[in-house]
C-alpha cells in the first residue's frame, strides 16, 4: 500500500507532472484570449531534478508517473527524461499526455525510452474546425501521429474530447463510433477559464452526451483500460473500444 494517502485514506500512487508551460497550439478553451506569461527556462526542473523527485516520490508509493504541460513534446530532449524516469525502482508506469503534433517523429523513441501510454487531445476530425479550434491546421498530423503510436504499442492510446456545444458537440457520434475501431475515446466536459469563472454556454454535460448517443444502442459501464484517472468508461455493443466520460463540472472528482 502507499505510504501516502488522501483525506478519505485513500492511497495515492500516481504523480502528474508539467515539464513546460509551452505550446504549439493556441486551443480555444484552454489559452486564454490576452495569453499567459510564460515562466523563463531558468526556473523550470531539470530533467535531472524533476528524476530526483520521482525517485524520493518512489520511496513514499508512488508507482505511476504521467508527464504533461503545457505540450510536453515541444521541450527538447524528453526522450531522455523518460529514459530516466522508466529505470527509477518503483515506478512501473511512465505515461504522457500531448496534443500529437510532434507525436508521429517522437513515437518510436519515446516508447523505446520506456514509455508505456499516450493520451493524445483530439477535439475534431474535421480540418477546418480543428484549425479553428487549435490555430493550427495540424490535423493530419495528430492523426498520423495517433496511428503511429498505435503501431509502436504506447497502448491504450486514449483520445481526449473536450465537448463544447455549437462547435463540436456534433460531432459525438463520429467519435463514439471509433471505439468499434479500437480507439478509447473520452469526452470531458468543457471546464470555464479561470478569467471566465462561470459555467458558458458552450457547457455539455456528461448526461447530455450519452443521451446523444442513445442511437447507437445502449453502452454498457465496463472496466477501464490501463491506467489512472477520472474517466467512467463505457462500451457500445460490439466495440472493442471504449468510451469515457471525464465530469469535472457536473460530478466533481
């Protein structure tokens, strides 16, 4: 059992980490309209620094060790902070969240360093919403970069939804029937900026989307794959994927 816990006494195994607050993409929910200040590189860990405390996290439980940012992908070299992560006694699970630009050239490496998972953040699979969601006109090349990490095994790979109603909210149905392909998809619901405060109307609620996909039969609740987090997890009949539903909002954590 962990050496820590939280208030429920629940264990606590699990370790996110930002490596950059840097990102090639400019999401509409997530950058705010004036931007961010950007803290300089000399106050960001070192790779080194950021090992030694995983290593000490190690000794007091925990085991699992997400990597994220920001895009974790643009910092130079993190290739070689999962190399060092993935050979610390204890951690068996090295894990890394990113929005899959840089994902079809890091693939191989990354999984070759010890990386176990992606979770890669897709909000369309239409060219133009995605550019007019993220600023950049980078669909193909998440969607390469999402086939190639399927190739090289960093499974589950999990897509991540962010569902905003008039934007994608659409585009449900298309997603959810991804999972007959294998993919794990899961929609989160739209969380407010800080600047913003209050719920927009752009919010879907979790309920609201599986209403939505009621004509794709009834999804029944079933295990998660490998790894941590939120999400309740569904299955559509027939699917070897799954579907999950992250409730910031309407069910906190």
């Amino acid at each position: 059992m962990s050496g820590i816990s939280d208030s429920f006494q629940r264990p606590i195994d699990y370790l996110r980490i930002s490596v950059t607050d840097r990102c090639n993409l400019r999401c509409v929910y997530c950058m705010p309209a004036e931007g961010i200040s950007l803290v300089p590189h000399s106050e960001l860990l070192t790779y080194e620094e950021i090992a030694a405390l995983v290593r000490a996290s190690s000794e007091m439980g925990i085991s699992k060790v997400r990597i994220s940012g920001g895009e974790p992908l643009v910092r130079l070299g993190l290739v070689n902070l999962i190399g060092m992560l993935s050979q610390i006694d204890g951690i068996d699970d090295v894990s890394l969240t990113t929005n899959g630009i840089l994902l079809r050239e890091q693939a191989a490496d990354l999984k070759e360093s010890g990386l176990r998972r992606v979770n890669v953040s897709l909000d369309s699979l239409q060219r133009r919403r995605f550019e007019k969601i993220t600023g950049h006109n980078g669909l193909a090349e998440v969607l390469e970069g999402i086939e190639q990490a399927r190739r090289v095994k960093l499974e589950p790979v999990k897509i991540n939804v962010v569902v905003m109603r008039g934007v994608n909210d659409d585009e449900l149905l298309d997603f959810a029937l991804l999972s007959k392909e294998g993919w794990h998809v899961r929609f989160i619901e739209l969380m407010p900026l800080a600047s913003r405060g209050a719920v927009t109307p752009e919010f879907v609620s979790a309920e609201e989307m599986r209403c939505s996909l009621a004509s794709l039969g009834d999804i029944e609740p079933c295990s998660a794959p490998a790894g941590v987090g939120p999400a309740k997890y569904f299955r559509l009949p027939g699917a070897t994927g799954t579907i999950g539903f992250i409730t910031p909002v309407s069910e906190h954590f």
